[in-house]
C-alpha cells in the first residue's frame, strides 16, 4: 500500500507547488501588498509560503550549530 501511495503522490501534487523567489508556495506569484504610509515610509507585507528559504537556511544554521557543539564537547 505504501508503495502506490509513493508512486501516486508525485502526480498529485506535480501541479500544485511553485518555487517563487521567497520559497515554495501553492501560488505561482507572491502575494504581497505594497504601500507608502502617511510619513512616506515604504512598507511590504506578503502572505506566508508553504516553505520559506529564510526559515530553512535558519534551521539548517541551528543544525549545524548543534552538531558542531556536539561534537566538540
């Protein structure tokens, strides 16, 4: 059962996940809204991936910090 559930999964998801230049999402476009407030401030608010590259370069640096304490000590 295991297996065809292996084989089956790619295809259903082959269409649904798109790489954009934040991270993986289900939409191909970020959905972000840009603005100027009142004192000419510019701000950027997005809508949260389903991955983003900040959080796994972030737990990828946890990681490595970890296993370098480990084995050191």
């Amino acid at each position: 059962m295991k297996k065809i559930l292996i084989l089956i999964l790619p295809f259903l998801l082959g269409g649904c996940l798109y790489v954009n230049d934040r991270g993986i999402d289900n939409h191909y476009y970020n959905n972000c809204k840009e603005y100027y407030d009142s004192m000419g401030i510019y701000h950027k608010t997005c809508d949260e991936n389903l991955v983003e590259y900040k959080d796994v370069k972030d737990g990828v640096k946890k990681i490595y910090k970890n296993t370098k304490e480990y084995t050191t000590q």
